[in-house]
C-alpha cells in the first residue's frame, strides 16, 4: 500500500519563476492538503483541495494555486518566486469520511530553493 | 495570539528513561483535536498520537501517551522507555471543529528531541 508520495524531492529556483510540485495520495484518499515548512519551523497550512475544489486556504497570497485532478492527486503552483518561498512543502492526504481527521498522512516533502 | 505553544524548542533524555514534551493550546470551540507528530531529519511527519476534545480518557498508544488536561489547555506528550530512534522534531497540532468548516491543522513550533546513550 503506496503512502503518500511527492515530486521532485528537491528544487533549486530562481526569483521570479514559477514551480509546479507534484503530490500523490495515499491509495483510497480523497483529500489532499499542502503546507509549508521553513527552516526551524512548524508547518503552516496552504489549501486543502477535496473533489477538485479548493475547500479552505491559509494566509497565503494568489502566487500560490493549486489543483486536484480526477484520480484526487494535486498540484501546487507558486508564481513569481521569492527568496521566502524557500521552504520544505508538505503534502497530507485524508479520507472525507473520516471527517476528523484522526491521521493525516504526509508525504516526505520537496525541498525548494530560491536563489 | 499563538494557537499551539511548545515552549521548550530543545530536549535532552537518557535512553531508557521517559521525558514529557510540553503543548498548551489556546481555542475557543469546544470540537477540537489534538495531534503529536514526529518528524525526523528525513522530513516526513509521522502521526503519533491523537485526543478528541470530547474524549474522556487519555490517549495512548505504544510507548507515547497524551497528558490531556482540558482545563489548563495543556497536551503534554509522554514518551516512555526513550529509544535512540526517538531523537527527531516533535510537533504539537491542533485541529478545530469541523462545524465551522475549518480542516487545516495549526502547528506549534516544535521540540528538538535527542536521546543520549
């Protein structure tokens, strides 16, 4: 049974790109979560995607987008890179039904880079 | 104000005996969770531990067990028998209710952790 899984596993950027990062769920999950991790930090929540639709957002500006495709795996876009944007991104896949969330599943994260 | 408090960002334990990491939580709706996890250098955030707002026992599982004091808002989580592999970051989470439609999980800053042989 595949956990969740995330591409690339590392990135080096320039300021001013753009940066697609991939997330696979873990197999029978229908949600998909991302968060962003700077250095020395605890995780902070971007967006939540569930059956194609983003269902809630952080406090994070419109450069980052997202998507969630049929099979339920998603994207994260960041456009118009900052040095900031520096940070391990984490992936977390949930079931809806188990509207509680007593796990959520997170991926081994991808480390970006803005130079 | 700081949803998730972890106020000591290092701890030191000898293998084999039991440390306590500490995590006062401030929110104001009663349907709420409270999530351990651990995180190695690898980077992967690996679930530890859960306690419902509701729940009227302690949680536990294996060697960790949640010290859930309700009315001072604390979530201490107590790891028994420390092992080498239990040198990791440790973060402390919250979730509130799903009534309010809000599902993200709100972090703490986290506690380095390292065991001493």
């Amino acid at each position: 049974d595949a956990g969740v899984t995330q591409s690339p596993t590392h990135l080096i950027k320039t300021r001013g790109q753009q940066v697609t990062l991939r997330c696979s769920p873990k197999s029978g999950h229908d949600t998909v979560s991302w968060y962003q991790q700077a250095l020395g930090q605890g995780p902070q929540f971007i967006f939540q995607y569930y059956e194609e639709e983003e269902r809630q957002r952080g406090n994070f500006p419109d450069r980052f987008s997202g998507h969630q495709f049929p099979n339920y795996s998603s994207e994260l876009n960041v456009n118009a890179l900052l040095l900031g944007d520096s940070a391990l991104y984490l992936c977390a896949s949930s079931l809806e039904v188990s509207s509680f969330y007593r796990e959520q599943y997170f991926g081994p994260g991808t480390r970006l880079t803005v130079t | 104000a700081q949803k998730i408090t972890q106020t000591q960002p290092g701890m030191f334990v000898q293998e084999k005996e039991a440390v306590t990491l500490d995590c006062t939580y401030d929110t104001s709706d009663p349907s709420y969770g409270l999530f351990w996890y651990k995180q190695p250098s690898s980077g992967e955030m690996i679930f530890l531990i859960y306690q419902g707002s509701y729940d009227q026992q302690n949680a536990t599982e294996g060697r960790y067990s949640l010290n859930f004091q309700k009315a001072r808002k604390s979530a201490n989580l107590v790891i028994s028998a420390s092992q080498l592999g239990d040198s990791a970051m440790y973060f402390c989470a919250m979730r509130e209710g799903v009534e309010t439609g809000r599902r993200a999980l709100t972090f703490g800053s986290g506690t380095r952790l390292q065991v001493q042989p």
